[in-house]
C-alpha cells in the first residue's frame, strides 16, 4: 500500500477525477492497520478453537447470544446514523449532520451499557483472561473491540464538536474519515459477533 | 485513485492512536497484576530468598547466565539449575569448587568466594526462581 | 552550518564514534571468550566485558541521539541552541561519568562497585543492560533533565516542526521509561516485568520516534523533497511502529511468570512489527528516487538508504523469526536472540547514528559534503561493517538453529555446556567477521581524516 501511494503525487494529473477517496489517506493505512492486527487475531482464534473445540462450544454457550445480537443492531444503526450524517453535510445541511451524529453516538452508548451488563455477569462468575483459552479470546477480542467502539465514539464527538462550531473547509474530509473509521469499527463485530458467540 | 492526505490527519491519528494502544497496554498490564500472586508464589518470599536475589544481581549472574532465558548467553541457565544441578547442596557446591584461576583453555565461573549464608541464600533463590510458573519454560532439565 | 550552536553536535559525535570503537574492541573480546574460555580470565571475565560492551553501545547511541538533537533541533527551530554552555557542561558531565563507570566495571568487582556506589540505598544494579551503578544512573537522569530542558526551551522559542516535536516525544519517552530502571521489586516476575518497561519501550518504542526524526531530517536534506512529504509519512510511520510495538512488549511476557494469554497477544502484535520496518525503507527509497536535488553527500544518502534496509532485516525478519510463542519457547534465550540483537541494533540505531554523523559532520567542518576521497572510502567502510554484520547475524542464527536442535528439541538434549563446544566452529567464524567489522570501522575512522580537493563550500 505504501508503494502505490507514495506514487501518488505524480499520478494525480493522470487519474480520473470519479475515483475519489473518501476521508483521508492516513486514516485508511490506519485503517488496514487495525484490520490487519484484527484479522492476525480472528486467524489465531480459529487457530486455538481448532485445537479445544470442545473447550470452545462449551465456553460459547455460556455467552449472551441476545446481548451480542441486540449490540449488532445499535452499531448497525450507529453505522446508518453516520452515513446520513455525511450526507446531510454533502447537501449542505451541518446542523443535521451534527444531529445524526448524537443519534450515532447514542447507539454507541447503548453498546456500551449491554456490554458492561454482559461483562459483569461474566466477572461475577469469576471468569478472567486467565480462565481458559476460549474465555481468553472471548474478553480479548470483545475488550479489543470494545475500545475501539470508545475511540470511534470519541472520534465522532470531536466531529459533533467541530460541526456545532461550524464547519471549515476540511471538515467534510474529516467527517468522512471519522464515518470510514466508524465503520470500520462496525464491520469487525458483524464479523466478530457469529465468530465468538454463533459459529459452531 | 485520489482524495486528501494531510499531516493533520497523520498526526491526530498518530496521537489518537498512540494512547489508545498505550491505555490498551496498561489495562492487560492491570489485569496481569491481578494474575500474578497465583504464579509467582510472592507470599514464600523470605528474606533469605530476598538476600538470595541480591547476591545474584550484585554478582552480575546474568552477565553470562540466562534467568528464564533473559540474560547473556554464555552460561547455562539459571532458573531449572536447581533441579539440573541436584538441590541445594548440588548448587552450592558447584558454586563453591570453582577454581581461581579459572580452567586452562574453558570457560569457568569466577570464584566468588561467598559465605555458607550467603551459598544458601543463593540456592534458595533459584528454588523459588524454579518454581515459578513460567508456563513450562525451558522445554527439558538443559535449559 | 546555519546556526552556530550546533557545533556541540561534533563533540557528542567525537565522543560516539570514541566509544563505538571501544564497544566493537570488547566485542572481539567476548567473541574470543566464546571459543577460547580462559581468554582475559579472571582478570576480565566474560561478564564484565559483556556489561562494558553493552553498555558502551548504549551510551554511545546517547551521545549520537543527543548529538542529533543538538544538530537538528536548531536547524528545524531557526534558532540558536537555548543554551550552548549548558549543553556543553553536559558533555563534560556525561563523558566523564561514562568513562568512570566503565573504568569500575574494569577496576574493581561488580559486587564491590555496588557496595561502594550505593547500590545497599536502592538496589538497581546486575540486571540486563542496567547495570550502571546508582550514581550513574541517577546522572544520567540529570543529564538527560538538563538537555531535555535545553532542546524543549529551544523548541519553544522557535519554529516548531513535526520532526523537532516526534524528536521531543522520542527523548521525552526515553527519560521517562528510564525512570523503571530505578523499580526493582524483590519479586523477580515484577522486577522483569517493568525491566521490560526500559528495555522494549526504549528500543521498540520511543527510540523509534528518535530514528524516524533524524532519518526524515536526513531525507529532507538530502532529497530535498518537500517537508510537507515527509513529515506526514513520518507520522504514519511512527503510528504503525507504536501501535505494533506498545502491545507488542507482551512478546517478552511468555517464559517470565507472567499469564499465558501474553503469548497470544503478544505473537498477534509482534507479529505485525516488521510492517512499520519494511513501511520505512520504502519510505527511504521513495524519497531518495524522488529527490529534487543531487546533494554532494553521497555517502549519507548511502547511510540512509542502508539504516531503512538493515532496520527491516535486523528488527523486522530476524525479529520475527522468533517472535512467535511457539517457535520462541525453542529459541527464547539462545544465539538467536544474540543473532537478533546484533543486526537490529547495528541497523536502526547505529546505522541512523552514522547516517546523522555523516551528513553533518561535514557541513560542521565547513562544506557541505567531503571530498570524493573521503566518500568512497567512507563507504568502504559502510560495505565492509554492513555486510560483516550480514555474516555475524548469520552465523550466529546458524550457531543457535544448532543449540536449539542440541539443546531443546532433539529425543536425548545435550548439556549448555557440550552444545557450545559442538557449535564453536560458527563462534570462530563470527568472531573472524568481527575483525572484518573492525577494519570497516577502522576505515570509517580514517575517513575523517582524509584529505583531497574540496567540495562546495557549505551554504
């Protein structure tokens, strides 16, 4: 990826205007960057499941399917919200937008409280990193995660903050990153939540 | 392909990104602090093992050894020398037959000249070191 | 040389290329204990001479990072050092307490150096790396205090730049993760666990910040290619190297006591520490093949070129050879990290050292580049010590491979001791590169002082 964007300067003149890319370049090395480590992460689960599968399909039935679920819809709601909020400030609308980003933020909040609920059962329990290898993966990746639904909500915050002040010149740019960063954050559930809580 | 690439953006995700992995870091360093007492058996600590780690450390033991594989890489390790070298008495005996002038040719540990308290407190270090559970490190008796 | 304080940076590079040839010197000595055990012995056992070895190559990477500093910071504020005199007492101070601490190792027995430096006031000496006594430890807090205030009040006072700012960042962090060397609890997990808070954090962490800086600063110079270029991929660079390198301290926490989920996280992001290393080199490549001018430094675009290759190698591959909890539970401890070690630290910070020292020394010394005589040979010089460093990782990955299979994997394991005996043939033929090493640094001394028609005089 470094390669071809390094390139990039001498070939702008040359590339079809259409093919433009949303947000900014930085945040997509960002990007593949956390897609990268989370990928290595989803490898190393199948690696570790192949190896307990027992160990894994009793582990996963302790898990809260209905909590898991109910959070896949907030951040795909979330994920709506965004989306309308980019396009709301791409028709000139920055007070919308700002509105849609407080609807966004608040399925992020939501996401939070189901989580911390589905922590504490499990804690109560007494189940810790150190429990087994499945319980390993399950905190790991579900915290992992977790944080990041935090940055992604911090990161739409800033940009509620910077539309409410009016928006400048870059900040359909920064809009934009924060909407791909979002999503980015988003799409790792969809593919976290049947992997860790369905998948047998 | 085109679109914006600033060094704004580079640089909040820089930051952005530093601290998170950085909060990240001292949350499993949390919960390894919680984890800890069950494997490093700190509650058998005596002053003795206390003393024992001090005379390994103002000895620079592992400017030569390896303790649980950390150290230098001239001498064998340290950590299973206690059960590789037959108990206590095996250690400080080793420990103490070292000659002065070293081995023509070999590589031999200095003579350190310690007192029996001292040989004692060293070898009852490394049989609190051995049974630390380091997830089954090192893989057999040779280290 | 546009501001006439940097001129300290010549001593603080003096000062490391002096110290640079006593590390290499002692590393011949423990190459030759490897194979002849009785060398020096029992006046300089193997122990001392590692801990004079290591530490000098710390200490020396110190001055060439303050040496740097000191040269760029200036140039990228537009403003004259805060402070000239300050910086060089501080000189004085380190120097003198560097080589006194290396003439205690030499002197007098370690335990007796910890008995009579305070060591029995707070107990921080005979760990790996660390081994300075109290006092020189508490010095190199002070001097590095006074210089971080020195660089910190020239920053603030002048143009303030991404590259000055990461720099900061990078000597900042390295003065606060020293701090844990001060932390030695007598529970030994605990005391490893933030030994690692020094140790990793230094070289996997914000020296990194302090390599990216110099070798942008380089870059610009060199290339001439625009600022704004470079500092943004500066910053995507450093953000891959921490976001990789500050999870991936747990490849540390595997063997040491400390919870076993540490092998996974820490092979998922070790993992990925090669990607910010290999992101660097192209960095290096594309800005030199895109430069806007021929600088009449060759031999620092060279040193350039090479930091970002050999930092890949060293850090990224070898590193990762043996990152992963399964393959490391065979090799942790052996000639392979031995192996690691060498070519990663002779890649990203000697090499970056080397590469600042080449590009300002001349200018420093009135022109903007040596004379073609001096380039060539200093080059020679990159070659021969480049590629004997090639050939010492090498020999010493075929050396471990060995003791690992001897030692740990084969159906009846060998002792420490026969094993070493058995793989003595690659030690000699490591320790012969060594001596290749040294003439390439031999060279590279030379090289400063050779004559020939001058090249353009310095802007």
């Amino acid at each position: 990826m470094s390669t071809e964007s390094l390139a990039l300067p001498a070939t702008t003149g040359t590339a079809p205007p259409e093919r433009r890319l949303a947000g900014d370049l930085a945040i997509w090395v960002f990007i593949c960057a956390e897609l990268l480590a989370f990928a290595v992460f989803f490898v190393a689960y199948g690696v570790a499941r192949a190896r307990h599968v027992d160990m894994f399909n009793t582990g996963q039935l302790t898990l809260d399917r209905n909590a898991g679920a109910l959070n896949t819809v907030l951040l795909i709601t979330g994920s709506w919200f965004v989306v309308q909020a980019v396009a709301r400030l791409r028709g000139g609308d920055p007070g919308g937008s700002a509105g849609r980003l407080l609807l966004a933020l608040a399925c992020g909040g939501g996401f939070l409280v189901v989580k911390v609920f589905e922590y504490k059962a499990k804690f109560a329990l007494g189940i810790s990193l150190s429990t087994d290898t499945f319980y390993m993966f399950y905190i790991s990746l579900t915290f992992f995660h977790l944080m990041h639904v935090l940055l992604g909500m911090v990161i739409l915050a800033l940009l509620w903050n910077s539309l409410r002040r009016g928006p400048g010149p870059t900040t359909l740019s920064s809009l934009e990153s924060g909407a791909a960063y979002w999503h980015m954050v988003d799409l790792v559930w969809i593919i976290l939540f049947p992997l860790v809580y369905v998948m047998r | 392909m085109s679109g914006a690439f600033t060094k704004s953006m580079a640089r909040n995700i820089f930051y952005g990104g530093t601290v998170f992995f950085f909060l990240l870091f001292l949350a499993l360093s949390f919960d390894t602090h919680q984890a800890l007492p069950k494997r490093d058996h700190r509650a058998e600590i005596t002053p003795q093992i206390a003393h024992g780690k001090k005379l390994v450390e103002v000895n620079n033991c592992i400017g030569c050894h390896t303790l649980m594989g950390e150290g230098a890489y001239f001498a064998p390790e340290l950590g299973n020398a206690i059960a590789r070298l037959g108990g206590r008495e095996g250690i400080k005996g080793f420990i103490k037959s070292r000659p002065a002038e070293g081995i023509p040719g070999r590589r031999s540990m200095p003579q350190f000249n310690f007192s029996d308290d001292d040989l004692e407190a060293i070898a009852a270090y490394l049989e609190h070191v051995n049974k630390i559970d380091d997830a089954n490190w090192p893989p057999n008796i040779q280290g | 040389m546009p501001f006439q304080s940097q001129g300290v940076a010549k001593y603080y590079f003096m000062a490391a290329i002096a110290l640079f040839a006593g590390q290499i010197l002692f590393g011949l000595i423990m190459g030759l204990q490897y194979v002849w055990g009785d060398f020096l012995f029992p006046a300089i056992p193997f122990n001392v001479a590692r801990m004079v070895h290591t530490n000098l190559l710390i200490v020396w990477l110190l001055f060439g990072f303050m040496g740097g500093a000191y040269y760029l910071i200036p140039e990228e504020s537009e403003t004259e050092l805060y402070s000239t005199k300050l910086a060089m007492l501080l000189f004085w101070v380190f120097l003198i307490a560097g080589a006194l601490t290396i003439v205690g190792y030499l002197a007098v027995p370690y335990a007796t150096l910890a008995k009579y430096t305070g060591n029995d006031l707070l107990e921080t000496m005979g760990r790996e790396f660390l081994e300075q006594p109290l006092i020189t430890k508490v010095g190199i807090v002070i001097v590095a205090l006074g210089f971080l205030f020195n660089i910190t009040m020239t920053v603030l006072k002048g143009r303030k730049t991404a590259i000055s700012t990461v720099l900061l960042l990078g000597l900042w962090g390295l003065a606060v993760f020293f701090l844990f060397s001060f932390y030695n609890p007598v529970n030994v997990v605990e005391d490893k666990f933030f030994w690692w808070w020094t140790v990793h954090l230094w070289v996997e962490g914000v020296w990194e910040l302090i390599l990216g800086a110099l070798l942008a600063f380089v870059l610009i110079k060199v290339t001439g290619v625009d600022r704004e270029v470079i500092e943004k991929w500066l910053y995507v660079i450093i953000t891959l190297t921490l976001v990789t390198g500050v999870i991936g301290t747990g490849h540390h926490y595997f063997w040491i006591g400390t919870p076993e989920y540490w092998q996974w996280w820490g092979s998922i992001f070790s993992a990925l520490e090669p990607i910010p290393f290999f992101a660097m080199t192209v960095f290096a490549f594309n800005m030199v093949n895109r430069r806007r001018r021929e600088h009449p430094n060759r031999a620092a675009t060279l040193w350039a070129l090479g930091t970002g290759v050999m930092a890949f190698l060293g850090a990224g591959v070898w590193g990762f050879l043996h990152t992963l909890a399964p393959v490391n539970y065979y090799t942790h401890g052996t000639q392979i990290t031995a192996a690691h070690g060498h070519m990663a630290f002779y890649g990203a910070y000697a090499m970056v050292v080397l590469c600042m020292i080449s590009y300002a020394m001349p200018i420093m010394r009135g022109r903007a580049a040596n004379s073609n005589k001096a380039q060539v040979l200093e080059m020679w010089s990159f070659w021969l010590m480049t590629i004997a460093m090639v050939f010492i990782t090498l020999f010493l990955t075929a050396a471990g491979i060995l003791q690992v299979w001897l030692q740990r994997v084969s159906d009846t394991p060998l002792p420490f001791m026969v094993v070493q005996d058995k793989i003595s043939l690659f030690y000699w033929m490591r320790e012969w590169t060594g001596v290749v090493f040294l003439i390439g640094l031999v060279l590279y001394i030379l090289s400063f002082f050779v004559k020939g028609e001058e090249q353009a005089k310095a802007a």
